[in-house]
C-alpha cells in the first residue's frame, strides 16, 4: 500500500530562511524518482532546484509560483510505493464510513507499507540539509463525519486528476500545510518577485501589502519600496533634527567648533553619502611602470608648441580604455533597474580648490586632442580656484579621473562620483625599484587604482579595464597625440 509522506522546504544554507518559488517542475499526478528536481526557488543568494528525497507519485503541491516559504513549510507530499494510477487515487479526496471514521488498511498493509518507504527515499545532503531516513508515520486524521471534514490541500492550479466533485473527508496520509505563514499571509501572496525587495523592506521594518506595486499586474518593484520609505520617513525628518541637535554630544564639548554642512561642503557631503548608500563600489589597483610615459611627454614639449600636462595624456587613456569597456562609461537608472550605457565620454576631473574639492567636467572628451585636453584642464582649474565655476561645468560627468598624486600619496580608494559608474585613481609617479627587461633597474613607477559599480559590471571587465590603462602607460606611443 503506498503511504503519503510530506517534504517540506529544506534548510538552503548560508543562515537563508526563506525562499521564492520560482518555477514547479512536476504537477500533481507525475512520477518523481529519487532526487528528482521538483521545484526551482530563489534566495537572496541565487538560484536552487530542489531535489525531493522521496519517489513516488505527487499528491499535492502547496504555494504558487511567487510565494515565498519559510524553510522548513511543507512543498509537496508524495504518495510512496504506488503507481501512477494509485497516486492519483491517493491525492483524491478518500471516503468515510457509515460511522463517520476513515477506512483505514489492515495492520500486515500498513508494515508492508512501512517496508516499501525504506526503499524509496535517499540520503543525499542538498545544501544544508539531508535525508536521514523516511518520515515518521502519523497518526490517521479521524474526522468526526463526512460532513465536516475537510478536502485536500492543493495549491495548484487545477484539481487532481480523479478528485471527485463533491466534498469529501481528507486522504487519510495527507497533512495539512504548516501554519507558520502567520495570519499576515492568509490574504495571499504578496506580489514581490525579488528576495532582495522583500529584504530592503523587512530590514526597514516596511509592510509590504501598504505598498503599491507599479510593475505588471501590480508586481511590487524596488522603486515602489523606496518612495514608500521616502513617503514614511520625510514627514518625521524636520521634528527629529531639533531633538538630535540639543542631545549632540558634541554640544556638551567646551571649546567645540561647529561646522555647518552648508553650501559647497554641503552638497559635496550629501552626494558622497549617497554614493556609498546607493552604489555597491569595489576598488581593485596596480602597479605600473611610468617611465615611458613621462619620457614620451618630456619628449613632445621639447619639441616645441603647446605644452602637454600629465593629466591630458592619462585622460587620453581613459578615453580609449572606455571605447574598449563601455560599461565603465554608464549610469544606473534604479527606478527602471536598468543600465544606461552612454554614447559619449565626459570626463570630470577631481580639483581642489581654497572652497573645497570640485569635479569639473572636461565635454567631449573622447573628440579631444592631448593639446585641446590641456587647454580645458587649465582653464576649469584656474575658474574653480576663483570659484567662478558654474553648474553645467560641474555637472554631466560620466567617468571621473582623480590625480591624488599632487598630494605626496601613493594609493587610495575614492568614492564613485554619483551617478556615474567609475573613476580612475592615480598616485605619485616616484623612482622605485622595478624588473625591466629581465634586469633589476630603478623606473618611475605609479599606482593606478579603479572604483567601479558592481552593479554594472564584475570584476573581470573592471580587470581588464585598468589593466589596459596600465598597459597604455608602460607603452605610450600608439596613444599619443591621437585625434
């Protein structure tokens, strides 16, 4: 006699507590074998199929496509040692007796059953979890008459395949779902495809059916929880400064000066902190040997005509290194989700000036000579220093390049200039030690390092960029004073 055991959603590892349902690979009524995939979830991790450690036949399935399960909520049950026919016969409603008690087999079926489940269920682990042996039997569900007892849960979308249509007791083997969805899921599923939705407003303590989704058929989408918080905490804003500034410790200080975040120092303060709230940066660097570079630059001012700046040759560089990884020159447009890849380069530069550090923006850079390059670098420098600068000079930036070397340092980790999805760093240029040729020789070495948005790309397109930009300088020549 086959016998109806439940998995339910296993522990995925990695602290993870919950998963989506993603896709259902098996109806009810379909034969699984042994560590077969049943059902495709998504964590906050990535994507799992969920092998069921049972096989058998399906008798239920509980949660659509879109549902989120705590672990451990029951996904299927499975009618173990039956056929196809007898499997769908399991997951039909079963029939009560005269007395109002369910028929129950004989004792000798129920070890005959007992003895089929050993075979049919495996040891394999998952992630986090494994398949000690087969389910403990329970106790047989006795309802008190036929007309009160309940039919079988199933959440899929149509009946079984024999249940009949009229309402009938419980199959006796079938357990009804876990009830750890709490009273706030009895409404249904909340329309959150994302994990990671459902984590940014759980962390901030936001329901999510006050929220209204603006995706397809009402899918609630990032944007949507973010102008909800907006909407939540902007009110609270102005009564919570006076109380946060008469209980600053600072105030309690004698002697304490206090700075206004006004004006320039301001807004710079308010973009870098939304750069490090809003964009996931990562920062890899390099050493390289600038030798050549500077040789190469000492060489064309010596030549006669304008003189070239360091500055403009690194940014010729860049402009060619963004022709070949166009995803360094791009923005992130969060209320769509997508990436905005950019036709042009306008290459903003960090300048520090008696008011505070500036990013001017160089336009067109990418249509610029080294010559042109210098001469636009001059000039917003000597308007940021007489604080002249105006917004459309400091704003439209789609890649920053920050010489820090002009202060004595060697390294950093800059901040990305929001919006934009990168900047190149580049630290003093300095004799060192260096292998040339396969000898011991002292070259002027510089560290390059690069933040970009993990967001647009991974770390192999950020590799290859700034490894293209340290190749350019070793070996300067096909660059240089390139239309």
């Amino acid at each position: 006699m086959a016998q109806v055991l439940e998995f339910k959603l296993p522990d995925l590892g990695e602290g993870l507590t919950e998963a989506e349902i993603v896709r259902w690979l098996v109806a009810v009524g379909d034969v699984v074998a042994i560590d077969q995939p049943v059902v495709e979830v998504e964590t906050a991790k990535a994507m799992v199929e969920v092998p069921c450690p049972y096989g058998g036949v399906v008798t239920a399935r509980f949660g659509e496509e879109g549902t989120e399960l705590p672990v451990g909520a029951p996904l299927l049950t499975v009618a173990v040692g039956a056929s196809a026919d007898t499997g769908a016969a399991a997951a039909a409603p079963a029939t009560a007796s005269p007395s109002g008690t369910s028929a129950a087999p004989a004792a000798g079926a129920d070890r005959d059953a007992d003895q089929a489940v050993s075979s049919e269920y495996s040891g394999n682990v998952l992630v986090g979890y494994g398949t000690a042996g087969p389910a403990a039997r329970r106790r047989r569900i006795r309802p008190q008459s036929p007309a009160v007892a309940h039919t079988t849960p199933n959440a899929t979308a149509g009946p079984a395949p024999t249940a009949p249509a009229a309402p009938a007791p419980t199959a006796p083997d079938v357990a009804a779902p876990a009830t750890t969805a709490d009273a706030a899921r009895s409404a249904g599923p909340v329309p959150v495809i994302s994990p990671l939705v459902r984590k940014l407003a759980r962390d901030r303590g936001l329901d999510l059916r006050e929220v209204r989704g603006s995706g397809p058929e009402g899918l609630i989408l990032r944007a949507d929880v973010e102008r909800a918080l907006t909407a939540r905490e902007t009110p609270a804003a102005p009564a919570a400064r006076p109380a946060a500034a008469a209980t600053a410790p600072a105030a309690a200080v004698p002697g304490a000066e206090r700075i206004p975040l006004r004006g320039l120092r301001g807004a710079v303060a308010d973009k870098l902190s939304r750069s490090r709230t809003e964009i996931p940066d990562a920062t890899c660097w390099v050493d390289a040997d600038a030798t050549e570079l500077m040789a190469a630059r000492a060489a064309m001012n010596a030549a006669g005509g304008p003189k070239i700046s360091l500055l403009a040759l690194l940014a010729r560089i860049c402009v060619h290194a963004l022709a070949r990884f166009p995803e360094l020159n791009s923005t992130v447009d969060t209320a769509a989700r997508e990436i905005v890849r950019l036709p042009q380069v306008h290459l903003g530069f960090a300048a520090q000036t008696p008011r505070g550090l500036v990013v001017p923006v160089v336009r067109d850079a990418g249509t610029r000579t080294a010559e042109s390059l210098t001469e636009e670098f001059a000039r917003l420098t000597e308007t940021a220093r007489q604080g002249t600068l105006t917004p459309a000079d400091l704003t439209g930036g789609t890649f920053t390049l920050n010489n820090y070397g002009v202060f004595g340092v060697d390294g950093s980790t800059p901040i990305v200039n929001h919006p934009e999805a990168a900047m190149l760093g580049v630290g003093r240029i300095i004799p060192k030690p260096w292998v040339h040729q396969g000898e011991l020789a002292v070259r002027q070495v510089v560290q390059l390092s690069l933040t970009f948005d993990h967001r647009v790309c991974d770390g192999g397109t950020a590799g290859g960029f700034l490894r293209y930009v340290a190749d350019c300088v070793e070996q300067p020549a096909v660059l240089l004073r390139t239309v």
